[in-house]
C-alpha cells in the first residue's frame, strides 16, 4: 500500500458505501446468508461483528510493530478469537434468546473474511485511532447490508418487523424468504440494485 | 545447496524463534486474560438469564403457577409449581426426541391428579424456520397441550382429526416437528411413573403433617 495517508471522512465511509463489505467487497457473506432471516438477529450480528472489527482492529493496530511478519496470520486468529469469545459471553449475558437465535453463528465470527481482511490491510499498517475509525465504518456497513437483507425477508417471510406486525392480517407469508434460498433471492436483489446504481453514477461521470 | 536454499540466504535475516513463540505466547497470554476477565464479569448475568429462562418456561407450562421448587428424581431434576395459595399445581418435566435436523428438547407440565399434561414449551431447537418451528409458538399446536390425556399412550394425528383426549393434532407442513414433541412425551412416561409415585408418597406424609398441625391446635 502506500504511504500512509492522513485521518479523512473517507477512512470512516469508505466500509459504508464505497468499499461495503458485503454489497462492494462481497466478504463474508455466510452469516449474511444464514441469520438474516430476521431483523433483530440481522442487527445483533452486525453489532457483534461490529465489535470485534473494532476490539481487534484496535489491539492489531497497537501490536503491528511488535508482532513478527512470520507469525502475523497466527496472532491475528488469537485476537479476532479472543474477542469472538468475549462477544459470545456478552451476548449470553445480555439476552439468551438473541444467543439462541444466533446460534453457532456468532463462534463463526472468527473465521469471517471482513474482519482478518480488515486486520491484514488496514489495522497492521495504520494507528489505533484510524484503525479504529476505519473499523467502525467497515463494521457499520456490515450491520448495514444484514439488516437490509433482515428487514425484506422479514417482511416478506413473517409479516413483522423487529417482531411487530407490519403487514394486514391478510397477508400470507412467503415462507421461502426466511428459509435459505430466500436468503440468496433478496441478496441477489440487492446486489443487482446496487450494481445498477454504480453503473448509472459511472455512465453520468462519463457524459459530464 | 540447492538455489532454494540460496534464495533464502538473500531474504532479510529471520527473526529468531524466541522471538517468533515469545510473541505468540504473549499474545496467547494477553487473550487468555481477556477471555477471563469477560467470563468472570458476565457469569452472573449469564446465570441469572439461564434461571430466568428456565423459571419462565416452567410457569408457562404450569398454568398459575408463581413458586417453583427443584425435585431430585433419580437422575433427573422436575420442578414442581405451586399456586398462590401455594397449593402444588404439578411438576414440569423436561423431554427430548429427534427432530427434523436436531433435537427438539421440551418441558411440559404434568399434573398428577387428572394424568394430564397442562402445558407445553419447546426448550431448544433447529426446526425449519417459517415450518417446523410453528411447535414454538403455534396457538392451535399448543391447544392440544392444555389438557392431554396421558393415562394411556399418546398419538400424533393429522391437523385438524383429534377426536381423543389423548390425541395430538399435528402442524400440516411439520409433521416431523409435531411428531418429535409427541414422541418427547411418549418417551417422558417412565419418568412420569416415578413422579407419580414420588408424589403419592409425598401426598400421604402430607396429610399426615396436616392432622398434626390440626390436632395440635391452630391459634
């Protein structure tokens, strides 16, 4: 990479739109599959991710001197392990119905792709605050594109929002959207949606 | 020396292996402090959640009930729930049988009096979302557990054909699921037989302790 460059508003925006981590990026897009099929899990994930983007982004960035090239992938997994597992109990603590829900998906954190991506091209060549920062975005971004996804299917599938009835009592469900496939359907959409959206913003670039 | 060997002569000097499990072993000593440290600070929340959630399921299966109380059964804890008159509603009991992807593990009250089951709650399970998790929360599912007939053996049939106290109607689209759970309570009868028997015992000591206190004279 470069020289380092200075602290902007990009650092930070950079992982909600421009470099999304899942619309852009398409990184770790298991749990974007397997627990949005409702909101209040879609955001929990995200949060939890959240967290450990940040925690792990801020102690790599702080280590990134002292640990050695040739050990760096092996102490990342300690790191990002580390505060997978504190993430885990917090969860338990705060609720144990969202732990329920969430499953085995949270332990899988640890071998989601944004957050060791996040540590090898960011965290170990830049200072705690940018790592931090640019975590936070990154990690916002992620949340972002889960409850995208969560508040569709949803929707879709269940009728309710955040387990409040949104839709008229005569609306009948689609169950697909809160099983797998649905998950692939209301991601393929958003994909093509925002793959649109770039393609007019670059053909308006051109023709100004 | 092969040229491998050479082309690692021109890389920049390794740092030394202490360095190399000195910083891992570090960082290993670092996280195990972290891991602790959060353990330690949420383990009583974790449990009062679990205990919480625990007592929630068991005053849902046993209808009015506000005191519960754990009963050692050879091997397995019930719970018994009283009343605010603190009468003994029942005792509710946990089950389990396979499900559709996992085990469904459920608790469900049972009251030894009428030989009926009062209730029903599913504990765990992975059941297809928008399907077989209907036996979560379903009303007319749970209908059938207000009064089932456990004196004889029960029996899982179609939606809507329950014609005998002792028949479960099923979920149409999970008959895996309504299946499990019938088969969870099926399989609960041998602990019920000792339930049973604990509390005919402790009914008649029971009323052995009320005619003392009578007799004994009340102010």
């Amino acid at each position: 990479m470069s020289a380092p460059e200075k602290m902007n508003l990009q650092t930070f925006t950079q992982g909600l739109w421009k470099e999304n981590p899942v619309f852009v990026m398409m990184l770790g897009l298991c749990p974007v599959l397997a627990v949005t099929n409702t909101a209040m899990n879609a955001l929990a994930m995200g949060l939890a991710t959240t967290f450990v983007l940040i925690c792990s982004g801020f102690l790599v960035s702080l280590l990134r001197k002292v640990i050695p090239k040739q050990v760096r992938i092996a102490s990342y997994i300690i790191i990002i392990a580390t505060f997978v597992t504190m993430a885990d109990y917090l969860i338990q603590a705060i609720s144990l119905e969202v732990y329920q829900a969430l499953g085995a998906f949270i332990q899988l954190i640890v071998v989601n792709c944004i957050i060791l991506g996040r540590a090898e091209a960011y965290a170990s060549k830049n200072g705690p605050l940018k790592a931090v920062v640019n975590a936070t975005g990154m990690g916002l971004g992620f949340t972002f594109a889960l409850l995208c996804l969560g508040v569709v299917r949803e929707v879709l599938g269940g009728g309710t929002l955040f387990g409040m009835q949104v839709m008229p009592d005569r609306f009948q469900p689609w169950s697909i959207f809160v099983l797998p496939p649905g998950g692939f359907f209301v991601l393929a959409f958003w994909l093509m949606l925002f793959a649109a959206f770039e393609e007019r913003k670059q053909k308006k670039g051109v023709t100004a | 020396m092969s040229d491998i060997a050479q082309d690692a002569m021109e890389l920049p000097p390794q740092p030394s292996p202490f360095r190399l499990v000195g910083t891992l072993g570090g960082i290993a000593v670092l996280s195990g402090l972290l891991v602790v440290m959060t353990y330690q600070w949420t383990k009583p929340a974790i449990e009062r959640n679990q205990r919480e959630a625990l007592e929630r399921a068991v005053f849902s299966v046993l209808p009015g009930a506000v005191r519960s109380e754990p009963v050692e059964m050879t091997g397995q804890t019930v719970f018994a729930g009283f009343d605010e008159a603190d009468r003994r509603i029942g005792f509710a009991l946990e089950s389990e049988a396979r499900g559709y992807q996992d085990l469904v593990r459920i608790l469900y009250g049972f009251d030894p009096d009428r030989q009926k089951i009062i209730g029903m709650t599913v504990l765990q399970s992975t059941e297809t979302p928008g399907l077989g998790d209907k036996i979560i929360r379903d009303p007319a599912f749970h209908a059938n557990f207000e009064a089932l007939d456990v004196s004889r053996e029960v029996e899982v049939v179609k939606s809507g054909a329950k014609t005998e106290a002792w028949q479960i109607d099923g979920i149409s689209g999970a008959t895996v699921s309504s299946q499990a759970v019938g088969q969870a309570i099926r399989r609960g009868a041998e602990l019920r037989e000792r339930v049973l028997a604990f509390y005919r015992g402790d009914q008649t000591n029971r009323t052995d302790q009320t005619n003392l206190t009578e007799r004994g004279g009340q102010p």
